[in-house]
C-alpha cells in the first residue's frame, strides 16, 4: 500500500475511533441527550433559533431525523417552538431556558476534557492540530456546499 494510502487508512481509522468516543462520552455526560441532540440543540443556540428545514440543510440529514430529534428535544424541555414574528406559518425552534443550561454545563463539560486530554500536548502542537483541524472541516464544507449546487 503506497505512503498516502496507509496515511489516508490511519485517519480514516482514528477518525472512527474519534467519532465513537465523541458518542460515548455524549451518552455519560448526559444520558437523555445524544450527540446528534447535542449538535442540533448547540446549533439553535448559535443562530438564536431556526426552523427545523434549516437544521436538515445545514447537517445534510433527512427532515425526519431532524423531526425525530427535535421531538425528543422538545419532550426534555430543551426546546420550544414560536411562531416566526416575520411569516405567521413558521415556527422557529429555539432552546429553552433549561436546554440552555444544560448545553452550557455539558459544553463546559466537553471543553474540560479536551483540556484533560491535551495536557500534555505544546502550544505549537496545538496550533498545528488545530489548523489541520479547520482545514479538513473548510474541505468538508467546500464539497458539501458543490454537493448542493449540483
């Protein structure tokens, strides 16, 4: 197996390995919100609410995986719905009160043990985890985006 290729099968293997802790510790940090209720909960925080057709664009996911989510959001408390003050039809998804905290505390939570796991780890090191980091996100989001105009 050429250089690249063996690079490219470890990256693709740690990046699994990544994926499925991220999921794990999503589940223990709290058990009634997954990682995927975590990122759309986190995302409706960043944009200050937005519709549920709005989430299923941005994550690429089907609208009834959304619903589904959105759903067991709502059921914890962590979400609720008002109508868009600009068009009376829509209703935007916003966290609640107590989805706020919750996200705070399990983000807060997050950003501890990442600090536990690089502890370690030198401020350049850091840095160059964090640009490749950004540079295969940047990537990512430049084929998604030509998977939409196509």
């Amino acid at each position: 197996m050429p250089h690249r290729d063996a690079s490219v099968e470890t990256i693709q293997q740690e990046m699994t390995a990544f994926a499925r802790r991220a999921r794990a510790t999503a589940a223990r940090m709290h058990p009634e919100l997954s990682l995927v209720s975590y990122t759309l909960l986190a995302h409706l925080d960043d944009q200050h609410g937005c519709r549920a057709t709005d989430l299923a664009a941005h994550y690429l996911l089907d609208k009834s995986t959304v619903s589904r989510q959105i759903a067991a959001l709502e059921k914890l408390g962590f979400v609720e719905r008002r109508v868009d003050p600009d068009d009376q039809r829509v209703q935007v998804l916003h966290p609640t009160e107590k989805g706020a905290a919750v996200l705070a505390h399990v983000t807060e939570s997050r950003r501890q043990a990442f600090h536990e796991r690089l502890a370690d780890w030198d401020e350049a090191d850091l840095d160059r985890f964090a640009m490749y980091l950004r540079r295969y996100n940047a990537a990512q989001q430049r084929l998604d985006q030509q998977e939409r105009l196509d």
